[in-house]
C-alpha cells in the first residue's frame, strides 16, 4: 500500500506521521510518499516549524526542511520513504497526489482545537476527507487532561 | 548544511539512499504551480487595479485633457523597472523582492533594513490609499454609513479573509482581474461609441492645463506622472509567487513586461475615453471619476444599471489589489522576525491556519491608524486623503525602485547563467532618472508627505528597537524542541 503523509510543517503534522508509524505494520505499506504543498498565494507560502534553520527568502527551503524531518521519521522503518513539493492548494494537491500514486491511506493532521477550529470551516483536512480517493487517516491533538 | 541544501538543489540525493527522488521524482521534476499566464493576468490585476479607479480625477485635474500623456510616461517608467525586476527575479527567484536584492548587491544590514521597512511602510500606505478609494466607490451604492467606517470594515474583512487562507486560490485572481478587465473596456467603449456618434472633440487629448498651479506644461505634466504613479505600483509584488513560477527564466521576464505594457495601453485608452467624455472640470472635481465616464449616458443603456454595474466592477478591482497588499505586509513582517530584526512574535504561525496571525493583525491594525488619523487631520492640511497615502506609497516606492534598478546594475556579471535575462542597459539608466525625477516632484510638490513617510518608517524603528533591546536572539531560527510531539 502507498501512504501519503501530507505535512504543513506543523507540529502536529509530525505527530500524525508518528501516529502511522506507532500502529501501521511496515511490511504492509510498500512506500510512503511524505507530501509539503507550498501555497504561491498565501502571507506564507510554506513555515517549517519542524527543522533548524534561517529561511532566506525561500519558501521551497522552508518545505524541503519540513520534508526532511518527517521522512526522517520513517528512516530504516522498512517502505521506501518518497519526498515530494507540491505547489498549489492544499487539500487540492494532496487529493491529486492521493490519485496520481494510487494510494491507499493519506495521512493528515487537523487542528489545534479552540475557537478558530470551531468557528472556521473549510480548513485542509476537511476537504481532503470529503474528495480523498482512498481512506483518510486524521490525526487530531490529544485533549489536555482536566486537572 | 550547504552541502545538504545543494545536493538537494541538484536532485543528487542525500546521505540516506532510502530517501531518494528529492527532487527529480515521477512528477516530471520540481512541482511548481504559476503558470506565464497566470503570472500575466496576477500582474495585470495587480497593477491595474491600484489608481485607474480611484485617481484619474487627481492626474487630469494636474495637467488638464491630456492627461493620457503623464499615465504614458509613469507607466513606461514602471514598466523600465520591471524588466530590472524580471532581470534580479531570474537570478535570484524568491519571495523577498528588493530587500534581497538590495542585499545581494551592498551587503549592508541597514540599508537592507530600510528598503524592507520602506516596502512595508509603502504597502501599508498603498492598502490605506485602496480602502478609502474603496470607500468612495462603495458610497455610490449606498451613502448612508460613514466612508471612514466603510474602509475600515473592508480593511477588516481582508485581514479575516488572509487568515482563513482563501487568498491561496489562483482561479480567484484571475477572475477578478478580468473584472477589472472588463471595467475598463466599458470606459474605452464608451469613448469609441461617442467618437463614433461624431461629438468628439479631439482637440482636449492635447490640452495641457498651464493656469493651474504649476504653471508651466513640463511640470504639470511631471505633476500627473506623480499622481498616476499610484496606478503603475504594483508589479513589485509579482517578486511574491517568483519561487512558485514555472520555467521562470522563460516566464517571468515575458509576464511581468507584457503585462505592464498591456496595463499601460489600456491606462492610455482609458485617460483617452475619459477625457473625449466628460468635461475635465468634472473629472477633476469627482472622487470616483472613471464613474462620471458611466454616469454621462453615452451608452443606450440605463444610466443607472451601468452605474451599479461599474461601482461593483471598480469595487472589486479595488479589493483584488488590496488583497495582495494584505498578504504582501505580513510576509515582509514575517521575513524580518526571520532573520531577528523585528520582535519574534511576527513569525508565530497559526497552529492550524497556517498564517503569521500576528504580523496580519499588526499590519491591520497600523492601516487602521493611518485610516483614522488621516481622517481627523485633513481640515488641516487640505488634501484629500487618498491623495495623501497614494503620494506617500509613490515616494517610498519611487526610492525603491530607483534602488533596485541600481542593484541589477551593481549585479551584472553575478550569479548569471546563459538563460538569466538581461534588461536593456540604456533603459535601466533611463529608468534611474526617471524614477528619481518623479520622487524628487513628488517631495517638492507635497513635503508632509515625507513626514508621513518618516512616521511609518518610525513604526519599523519601533519594532527594531523593541527587538533589540527586548528580544530573544535567535527567536527567528529557534531549534525547535520536538521531543515533546507525541505520536499518539
């Protein structure tokens, strides 16, 4: 099976890959294609919060350091570990990657929880859920124990 | 470090033989996603919708019916500093624009600093110029709310609209460019079809107003230039998506320059149509003047239907560049917390928006302020607000620009490869006079504007400040702690 793990660069992207890794069996998937969209448009086009490093203007940089961190996540596990850039919308690319490697699993993360993620529709996860040719795995933040 | 980041620019794989296919994978290589069209019409919807709108009552009030001519000679200035544009873009292809290149060629911190908080001071000027052109448009469709009020709403719902992120679409912006398009093509039918009915007097295309202030043609005409230089700006943010642009080699020089050349023909043709029209007193006196084109009735169509029909249009044409004016600031805030010039706070992402909430919301809020205080002072000095913020984003852009052409020169022989563009060389020196010309009108006519300047460069004196003695080094490049990610 070819899994694609989708990542913002968020942390909780991070988690979700390994979330995959904790339960998945290796022998079962065969690749792992880990996938960073850079939005052309938006105020960021692409923030690693995951790797060291100055971004120097480049947003490709920024994606390529995301990528890295999480197929680092996969090193010796087994599949064979693809990493892509894409350019585009998110939810988009991720659902044209899904169809064009013929995966069977795409992994995203969603949401911080709070207000905005109650309040904003629309949001990546969202919209690849509802157009993903194949099952979606998506990986929320584990609620903060009451005290 | 480098060796990574170069082996991985050359698709040669890393250390790790798993984690092949970096760059040249099944995708026919690196996945980018502007296409030359799309960077036409995103130049296009850019330029033209920052001034044609909101300031032909200004130019033609300058220099009389031939006002054609002042948006002739700013756009070929603007369209000379775009092909120095197209030329940095080609070698260095990132977001940054002019402050990295300013960089590149001085290596100069602090005029690396300047240039970036003038660009940012004159994009906050520029959307302040938008939103009350915004305003003035929106209040022919319904007068009842105070203008101030409206541009601060419409300046609120962008900020609200960027943090969502629907500013991502491509297909959106191309759509309201050709809105904007059509706008324009309804002034320029409006003018053939009166040129055809045989009441044109062509004799107002070349007259030059010599009783106004300025006394004698070459400065009105310089006077016009200034005041339609608003309309010109823009075309700098195309450095925005220059990463995210295929074959941009190819691309970028080809898009950017037709498209200010198209952009400068239909300014031509719609100051043309204006002018043939509607009395330039008229124009002059109105503070949404391609409206009055509408408003004469020329066309057999209901006067008041072409009216609604070209508020929304100039509306949106108005929000498309005002958009990329809302997204452009934040990113500038973001790049400087980056490299720890500016308090680390501007580049704290949204965990699930993805965008730099709090430079958004910065940038919003010092628009605001300048909507508000150049809505209380105005008695005072007497000139109209959106004149104000125009002139104000003109004289930092004109520095710019003139600063950048200088860099592409400094640049020649760097970093070249056979396919880097290269701009003409006359035309750039061409371009430096040009652009200092205008800038240095621009000073004489109007100095407060250089106190307005100097108060929003004050903002990014603030934040250096704040940053310097209060920050945290390294708040921009910060290892992060990721142990703390759990997988489950």
């Amino acid at each position: 099976m070819h899994v694609i793990v989708a990542t913002d660069g968020s942390r909780q992207s991070l988690a979700a890959a390994k979330h995959l890794k904790s339960f998945a069996d290796p022998t079962k998937v065969t690749e792992i294609s880990v996938v960073a969209v850079i939005r052309p448009l938006a105020s960021v086009a692409f923030a690693d919060d995951l790797s060291e490093g100055r971004i120097d203007g480049s947003f490709r940089d920024a994606a390529q350091g995301a990528v890295d961190t999480i197929a680092g996540v996969f090193e010796g596990w087994g599949p064979k570990v693809n990493k892509r850039i894409r350019s585009g919308s998110a939810a988009n690319e991720i659902i044209k990657a899904a169809k064009q490697y013929d995966a069977g699993l795409i992994v995203v993360a969603a949401g911080g929880g709070g207000l905005s993620d109650a309040v904003l529709v629309g949001s990546t996860a969202q919209r690849v859920q509802h157009y993903a040719p194949c099952p979606v795995l998506v990986v929320r933040p584990a609620p903060r124990k009451k005290k | 470090m480098f060796d990574n980041r170069l082996a991985r620019r050359w698709g040669q794989g890393m250390s790790d033989t798993r984690a092949i296919d970096t760059d040249l994978d099944d995708d026919g290589g690196l996945k980018r996603s502007i296409t030359g069209k799309q960077l036409f019409f995103y130049t296009l919807g850019d330029v033209l919708g920052s001034g044609i709108y909101v300031l032909v009552g200004l130019v033609a009030a300058a220099v009389g019916g031939a006002f054609w001519i002042a948006f002739a000679l700013g756009v070929t200035v603007a369209a000379i500093t775009g092909s120095a544009y197209a030329e940095l873009v080609t070698k260095y292809p990132q977001a940054a624009g002019a402050s990295l290149y300013v960089n590149k060629a001085f290596g100069n911190k602090a005029l690396t600093f300047l240039t970036t908080v003038s660009f940012l001071a004159a994009s906050m000027a520029a959307t302040g110029s938008l939103a009350t052109g915004f305003s003035s448009y929106f209040a022919e469709l319904w007068d009842a709310p105070p203008p101030l009020l409206v541009s601060l709403v419409f300046l609120a719902v962008l900020v609200v609209i960027n943090f969502i992120g629907i500013t991502e679409s491509v297909v959106i912006n191309m759509l309201m460019t050709f809105v904007e398009v059509s706008g324009l093509i309804i002034v320029m039918i409006t003018g053939i079809w009166f040129i055809a009915q045989g009441d044109a007097d062509f004799g107002v295309l070349v007259d030059i107003d010599t009783t106004g202030s300025y006394g004698n043609p070459a400065l009105a005409v310089l006077a016009g230039i200034a005041f339609s230089f608003f309309a010109m700006t823009g075309f700098e943010n195309t450095a925005n998506v220059a990463e995210e642009t295929i074959e941009p080699h190819k691309n970028f020089p080809r898009s950017l320059v037709t498209g200010m050349i198209v952009a400068g023909i239909v300014y031509v043709l719609v100051s043309m149509a204006a002018a043939l029209t509607v009395p330039t007193d008229t124009l002059a006196d109105s503070p949404a003047a391609l409206l009055e084109v509408v408003k004469t009735g020329i066309l057999p169509i209901s006067e008041g239907f072409m009216t609604t029909l070209f508020t929304i249009i100039a509306l949106i044409a108005i929000t498309n560049t005002t958009l990329v004016t809302v997204v452009t600031q934040p990113r500038i805030l973001y790049g400087m917390a980056k490299e720890d010039v500016v308090p680390g706070v501007f580049a704290k992402i949204h965990p699930t928006r993805r965008s730099p909430w709090i430079a958004l919301f910065f940038s919003g809020a010092v628009v605001a302020a300048l909507l508000v205080i150049g809505n209380l002072v105005p008695e005072v000095e007497g000139t109209p607000l959106v004149e104000r913020l125009a002139l104000v984003t003109v004289v930092l852009l004109l520095a710019i620009y003139a600063l950048v052409i200088v860099c592409c020169l400094k640049l020649r022989g760097r970093d070249e490869d056979e396919r880097t563009y290269r701009a003409n060389t006359p035309l750039l020196y061409l371009g430096i006079v040009g652009n200092l010309a205008i800038l240095g009108f621009s000073i004489y006519d109007d100095p407060t504007s250089l106190l307005w300047c100097a108060a929003l460069l004050g903002v990014g004196g603030v934040l250096f400040l704040a940053e310097y003695f209060f920050g945290n080094k390294g708040t921009g490049s910060r290892a992060p702690d990721l142990d703390d990610v759990k997988g489950v």
